[in-house]
C-alpha cells in the first residue's frame, strides 16, 4: 500500500509539473521579454532601435565582410555583429536579413582583387591583419571590417572599425565594439526615412566653394536634402532648413544678413559656425614661404559675442602637430621634400565626454583661433568640444608666418598656453542681438516678426573653417574631393567628417540616435604578464579542483541518502581466507 501511494503521488507531482511547464509555455508567446544581466546592459538594445526596426517595412539586408581565419579582438568584434544583428531579427523579424562573407574563400586571386577594389569604391576601408603561424613566422592580410546595407534599392557602407592614435589595438576594437548599435542604427535610419530634412550652405561671403565641401555634402545627401545659395532680404527665407552651414566666410555680412540669421536662430534654427577671423593665405605660403596673418572683420563678432561666445585673433601653435612636405633643396637645385612638423596645424585629440567627440580619431586642424565664453545668460549651457593639447602657444595677430620656422629648434617651455579651446556647443534661449535696436530701416514697407528671444535651440562655433574643409586632386582635367579628414601627404585619414557628422546629428534634434554614442561597455583585458608567472597554479585549479569539488559532493550526497534511508553501510570488502599448513 505504501508503495502504492508513493506511486500515486509521483505521478501526481509529474501532471503538475507538465501542467505548470504548458501554461508557462503558453503565457510567454504572448508576453516578450528579456533579461540581460550584464552591469553595462550590453545586450539590451535602446528604445530607439527597437522602434525602428518594428517599424520596418522592407527588407534590410546586410552583408557583413568579417568572417574566416581571424585573430582573437577580431573574433570578438564578429561574434559582437552577429549577436546585435541576431538581436535586431527578435524586433524585426524577417525584415532584417544577412550574411557574413569571406572574400579569402574565393580562390581565384584575380577575382578577389577585383572584389577588393569593388569595396572599396563602395567605400569600405580596408585594414591589415598580421597572422603568425605555428613556427612564429608572420603574413599580412586585407580585411575589411564593415558591412553593405541595402534597403529598397539604396545601398550605404558601413565601417565599424575605429582607429584612434594612441590606443591600443585591444582598446581601437572595443570602441569599435561599444559604437556598433549606434552605427547600424544610424546607417538604417537614413535608408529607410521617408521624411527628407533640408540643409543649407551659405554663400556669398568668400566661403568654401561645393569641391572645398564636397565630401561632407555628399555624406549628408544620403539623408537630407542639400542646398548652397545666398541669404535674400526675406526673414524667412531660412525657415524652410532643419540647419545651415556657415563655412569660412571671408567677406563681411551685411546687418540685413544678420537679421535673417538671427531671426532664424530666435524661431528655433540650428547653425553650425566654422571661423576663421585671422586671414591666412596658404597659397602665399606655399609658394613663397612667407606671408602675414592678418584679422579679418566678419561684422559677425557682435552677433557672436551676444550668443556668448568670442573668437580671438590669436593662432594656437601646438607641438602636437600635423606633418607637412617642405622642400629642404638649396636655391637652384631640384626641389628635395621632407617631413616636417607644422605647428600651426594642431591635431586634436577629441575629449569623451560627450557624445558629439567620444570615440573619435584626432581631428586635423589649420591656423585655429582661439575661442572664449562670454556674457552673463543663464540660459545657454556652454560646452567646449575640441580643445588643444597640453603643449600649446597662442601668438596674436598680425604676425609674420615663415615656413623657415619649421628650422628652429622648438622650446617647449614657451609652450605653456595648455588646453586652449577651439569648438563650444551651445544650447538654450539665446537673446537677439538686434535687441533695442532699430531694425525698420532694414527692412522698410515690410511687416517685421521680430522675436528678441529665441525658443530653445542650439549652435556650435568652431574657430577653425578649415575643420570641415577636404581636399581637391584633379582627375582628367575636372577637380575632385578628397575624403574629409585625408591628408594626400601621410596617407592618414583624421577624425574630421565623423566629428562634423556627429555635431549635425546634434544639430537635428536626434537626441535619442547621439545617446548610443555615450554607451559604454568595460574593457577587461588579462594582465598577460600575471598569466604568464601563475600559469601552473591557475592550470592546477582548473584541472583538479573541479574533479575535487565532485568527489565531496558525491561523498556528501551519499552521505545524507545513507543517514534519511537507513544505516550507512560502508562498502564489502573481499574476505580474506587464511590458510593453516601443517608440516609433518
């Protein structure tokens, strides 16, 4: 009977449990949820992804050139892709479609090379990976870490490695890893908006002409509409641009220009300035070796200066610098060129408190001002973005810029202006600079809507118009821009179009999109060299202890079972027979 019973209730326990396993089953196809217990939460993704890719309604696909025989760092950024994309699929279901290719498997070497060059005309960057094999000898390979994301017959590339100067390559990987959500977020959202947003680039004060720009414009054409043209005598003739571009203008701006601006900024548009208020002919320099710096009046330093900021004439010379080709041939020989570093084009280690500058390569930089906060407004908060390094020395303009500088020898104590800062985000009400003024004149037998302040809106100076400036080659005949950012010279590209991009992102409001760049996920790397001197201990621990830790437990279970069931029987040992012999 008591078997019976106990028979009973096993099979009794064994329903509930199946009962409780199905309605667990089915209660969770209709609630979704789940759970990810990393401290950095790297495995959830944000609010706006999710909402994105709910609200797909085409297929994105993805091809993903990281695959093969790969180090470790670059395993890890792979498996990183795959997880985030796989994760992607959970929200977008079949929408999100992709694939990861090995160019290596394509034995045909001429073939290959052709698919090489085919990436990198779509744009994709390629790097190279050192491999060392079981005898320690050492090869080098092309890889390209990015993707190809096609949605609707639009196509955009991708990279996603980041290689920042000073990093390590376990730390460039990381970044590079920390970054990827907002990076196929990003690339996503401009293929697949349907609402077209309108910048604008003002002329007609000797700014940098459509080949000077266009590398960014064509960045920014993939997701906005983009237009160049001259301010007229409406106040409204702005109100159309989510932003505009002010890039380096030469010539003053009228007070009917100013108005325009200022009412556009007062009704809640964004401007990105880009300075220059000391005139330096590179030209001139180039050519001759020796010209002068001399102030440039923009009639813009009042309107600047009641927004809070004020661009001195003043240059920074920094001893982390650029590198420029000087010839060093004697007069009448052939020209000789040689590296040579120029302090007058600074290179600016971006800052990473902020999402506009975090993860940045250095920015390069030509004859930059210096920039100061100023005024009492409570209402604008004042960030200062790009700064200059520890070793820096501001001269005051007009001064003699010679090339034979580059000759003398540098002291570094008289570099002693640290940290001086070239770029301010500001954001707030900001106060018409035509406040109490007499405006009628500007405008006479037209009805004004003059706002003295502005809703809440923001701007960002920069004391450098060279910063979102490319450079131009010449191919048949007709002028052709350069990546932003690429130095034809040292072959490097700088972090210039990433950080322009960034501070319009900024600029549009997409608060959500430029929080993912803050995102940060901790780089907990082996001390190698701890490793290498505890190495038999910790193989010890790993080997035996797990073995250990299962015989105790096996003991103590065997123990308890013993103690609940009835006497602890130790085990039967063999019985020993002793034999007598008797000797006769």
């Amino acid at each position: 009977m008591r078997k019976r019973d106990i028979k009973r209730q096993n099979i009794i326990q064994l329903l509930f449990v199946i009962t409780i396993l199905i309605l667990v089953s089915y209660v969770s196809s209709f609630v979704f949820h789940r759970f990810d217990l990393t401290s950095e939460k790297r495995y959830t993704l944000s609010n706006t992804a999710k909402d994105l890719m709910r609200n797909l309604d085409d297929i994105v696909y993805i091809k993903v050139y990281l695959e093969g025989d790969l180090n470790v760092g670059f395993k890890r950024m792979c498996n990183s892709i795959r997880e985030l994309l796989d994760e992607f699929r959970v929200y977008a279901g079949d929408n999100i479609e992709y694939e990861f290719i090995n160019p290596y498997e394509i034995t045909d070497k001429e073939v290959r090379n052709e698919i090489f060059r085919e990436l990198i005309n779509k744009g994709l960057q390629r790097t190279a990976l050192q491999e060392r094999d079981t005898e320690g000898k050492t090869s080098q390979k092309t890889i390209f870490p990015g993707a190809i994301i096609n949605y609707k017959e639009r196509e955009l590339a991708l990279n996603m490695l980041k290689n920042i100067r000073g990093l390590s390559g376990e730390e460039n990987l990381n970044n590079s890893i920390q970054t990827l959500e907002y990076e196929f977020i990003n690339a996503i959202k401009k293929l697949s908006s349907d609402k077209i947003q309108k910048i604008a680039f003002i002329e007609g004060h000797g700014e940098l002409d459509g080949y000077q720009v266009g590398d960014i414009t064509d960045e920014l054409a993939e997701y906005c509409e983009v237009y160049r043209g001259w301010i007229n005598t409406d106040t409204n003739s702005l109100d159309d641009y989510f932003a505009i571009i002010i890039a380096k203008p030469k010539y003053p701006f009228s007070e009917k220009e100013k108005f325009v601006i200022d009412q556009y900024i007062m009704n809640g548009g964004k401007v990105l300035w880009l300075i220059d208020v000391i005139n330096v002919n590179y030209d001139t320099l180039a050519r001759g070796s020796t010209t002068i710096a001399l102030i440039n009046s923009l009639n813009i330093e009042d309107q600047l200066f009641k927004y809070g900021v004020r661009i001195n004439p003043s240059l920074v010379k920094d001893l982390q610098c650029a590198i420029i080709p000087v010839n060093i041939a004697l007069f009448g020989e052939q020209p000789k060129f040689a590296p040579a570093p120029w302090c007058y084009f600074p290179l600016i280690a971006p800052p990473d408190n902020h999402s506009i500058t975090k993860n940045l390569n250095d920015i390069k930089s030509e004859f930059a001002n210096v920039i100061d906060t100023v005024g009492g407004n409570q209402n604008i908060k004042k960030t200062f973005l790009l700064r200059t390094s520890r070793y820096t020395k501001v001269v005051n303009a007009p001064l003699m810029i010679s090339l034979e500088h580059i000759h003398d020898k540098l002291q570094p104590a008289e570099f002693n202006h640290s940290f001086q800062p070239i770029a301010v985000l500001l954001e707030g009400k900001f106060e018409s600079v035509f406040k109490n003024r007499p405006i009628s004149d500007f405008f006479k037998g037209k009805a004004l809507n003059f706002k003295s302040e502005s809703v809440e809106t923001k701007m960002i100076v920069i004391a450098d118009g060279d910063i979102i400036k490319n450079e131009v080659s010449s191919r048949g005949g007709r002028p052709l821009p350069l990546p932003l950012g690429f130095d034809r010279y040292t072959q490097q590209t700088f972090g210039n179009k990433e950080f322009i991009m960034n501070a319009i992102n900024y600029l549009s409001d997409d608060a959500d999109l430029m929080h993912l760049r803050s995102r940060e996920l901790k780089l907990r790397l082996l001390n190698r060299a701890k490793i290498s001197q505890e190495r038999f201990k910790w193989q010890l621990i790993n080997t035996v202890l797990p073995v250990a830790f299962v015989i105790v437990f096996g003991l103590i279970i065997g123990f308890i079972r013993g103690k609940k069931f009835g006497q602890i029987k130790l085990p039967a040992f063999p019985k020993l027979i002793f034999f007598s012999v008797k000797h006769r």
